[in-house]
C-alpha cells in the first residue's frame, strides 16, 4: 500500500517549555487528558492486585480527589471498562469459531488478542510501574500524542517526541542527558571543554556540537545523525570524559543500534525519516502491517489491536499526519482490505 497524506502538520507552536505541568492543567495550551487517563489506567491495574498496600489506597485517595480532571478520568476509565467488555466477548467468540485447519499457532495468536482488548487501550496491558516511576524521576516528561521543545541549561535545544522522559544532569562540568524512555532529538550548543553525553541506556552517544537522534526502547537504543559527528558506544553510565573502547563515530545519514548483545552499525538511514516525527509525521517505507501498528501506538493514545493473522506481513508505504489518526486508519483500510472497528476514541479493532 502506497499513501501520501495530503496535509503537512506542522511543529508544535509555542516557545521553550521549562518545568513540569500541574497534574490536571494545560500542557501546550490544551488539557493533559492523556497523562490522567494513562495515570487512571496504573492505578485501576494496581488496585486489583493482591499485594497493594494500604499505603497505596490512600495515595489513589489523594489522587483521586487532587482535582475535577482527576475524577473525571477515572469515571470515563470504569465506563470505558464497562463498554468494552462485549466487544472482547465478540472477539472471543470469533477465535473460537477459527477453521480446525488453521495452524494452532495462529489460533492461539488469535485467542490471545481476543483475551486482551480489555487491556490494550491507552497501554493497559502492561503494567505501569515502570513509567510511573520515569516520570517521577525525569526532570520532563511527555505524554503520547504530545511532542515538546526544551532549552537546556547550556542552549543547546531539545525536541522530545510523545511517551519520553529525560533526566537532565548538569554536575561537575559535565552535560548528560538520561533517556529514561521514548526519543529525543538534540541540537548541541558546542563547547569542546564539556562534551555532551545522552545516555539511553543500553548506549551513550557523545557529541562536542552537532545534531542528532536518541531513541530508547526497551533495552535497545538507537542514535541517527543529521549533522556534524556522533560517537556512540554500548556502556551504560560511560564517563564524558574518559575514552571510549569499541566505540563508533556515526556521519550524517547514519545510524547506529546498542543493546545487551553490543553495539551494530554504522548504517545508512534516512534524517527524513528518523526525524519526521518532528514536523508532526510518520513514515513507512515497505514496511509491515504489524509494525505500522507498532509505531502508530506509540505516538497515539489509546490502541490499534491487529485481529487478522493473515494480515500482519501486508506491506506499508505512505507519509502520513500525526494530527489525523482517521485519515490513517482510513488508508489502512482502503490499501490492505482490513476492516477497522471503532469501539471508542482509544480503541480500534482491525480484522
């Protein structure tokens, strides 16, 4: 499938943000529904659990009464339980009425997606602890959907993509920057005396001035360069200043992958792109449906769930605007034949 949105979106507008929001305010001038209704989802998962604490009911307490958007996302949370329970039936119903010649690996694919529309919209089926704990560490934080512009204590500029936390680390002559998760694209205030250190985790890249992208996932980080020279290496917490054994010096146009089993690259890959995300789009160049999906939950809030197998391997190529999550899924319907049901803002079931 071949798409190009015809609309381009453009960057957030709005000057360099500093601090944090107030739980429940704006975030670039709008309400920060994302972030509580992701909160609400934590603390329903967390409640169920047999070893919460009573420590844990009364933070959920004062939670829940900090504010009216508090409230509201935690009602809109039940009821949005509530709607979707006949939908996972139907899902259900669905695997279970499979042809016994399929192959059992994909039944057992198919039943497993039917048990878990309850736990897919927003991120719900996956435990947020981890998250939670990011945010209460990073110095910034973004929600899904949302992509913001920093000015770091030297001047060099950030710009974070949706569900990402950094820690900033200013300390004893040195700039670092930890990815806690998501991706961020840095443009470095040179100064060869102090070099610039982000750390993603499994990897560190280190610059003096230049521009460039840090993406973490998982235990996986991945470095693309726009402009100048990027040196990269697989250590966790490496020194800014010390030098770094088996490392790699990523040119514009590459890119470079640290993960547990060491470091892979350099590689040719595409700034337009990589960095698409930054002019409020994605990019798919012959890719699969499943990844496509991938992707798009990872800049949406809420969940796209891939019901049919067979459709999976589809390929995708297209352009497409952040801003237009029905634009895309309309293309996705109409290029690959896969029929999508809307079951509320935060859940789209394709079959």
């Amino acid at each position: 499938m071949d798409h190009q949105d015809g609309q381009r979106s453009e960057p957030a507008e709005g000057g360099p943000v500093e601090g944090r929001p107030e739980d429940g305010g704006p975030v670039d001038g709008r309400p920060d529904e994302d972030r509580l209704f992701s909160e609400a989802n934590a603390w329903h998962f967390r409640l169920q659990s047999d070893d919460v604490r009573p420590a844990e009911r009364a933070a959920f307490a004062e939670w829940l009464a900090r504010s009216p958007a508090h409230s509201h996302a935690w009602a809109g949370l039940q009821t949005l339980l509530h709607d979707l329970k006949e939908p996972a039936r139907a899902a259900y119903a669905e695997s279970r009425s499979a042809l016994p010649r399929r192959p059992a690996s994909a039944g057992i694919r198919r039943l497993a997606a039917a048990m878990t529309v309850l736990l897919v919209v927003g991120g719900l089926g996956r435990w947020h602890g981890p998250t939670l704990y990011q945010n209460a560490v990073a110095d910034q934080v973004t929600s899904t959907g949302q992509r913001r512009t920093l000015t770091l204590p030297d001047g060099s500029m950030v710009d974070m993509n949706g569900d990402t936390a950094l820690a900033l680390d200013y300390r004893d002559g040195e700039r670092r920057v930890r990815i806690l998760r998501g991706e961020a694209w840095f443009q470095v205030t040179r100064d060869p005396d102090h070099p610039f250190v982000v750390d993603g985790g499994a990897g560190a890249a280190r610059v003096l001035g230049t521009q460039f992208s840090v993406r973490r996932e998982s235990d996986r980080t991945t470095v693309t360069v726009g402009e100048g020279l990027v040196e990269v290496a697989a250590h966790r917490n490496a020194d800014g200043n010390a030098p770094w054994p088996d490392s790699v010096r990523l040119r514009p146009g590459e890119s470079a992958e640290a993960d547990a089993s060491g470091l892979t690259g350099p590689r040719a890959a595409d700034p337009a792109v990589a960095f698409a995300w930054r002019q409020g789009q994605i990019v798919f160049r012959q890719q699969s449906l499943a990844s496509v999906i991938t992707a798009l939950n990872r800049q949406w809030p809420g969940r796209v769930v891939l019901l049919n197998d067979e459709a999976a391997e589809r390929v995708v190529s297209g352009v497409f605007a952040l801003d237009r999550p029905d634009a895309v899924i309309d293309a996705l319907e109409r290029g690959l034949g896969v029929r999508a049901t809307r079951v509320t803002p935060y859940l789209t079931l394709l079959r």
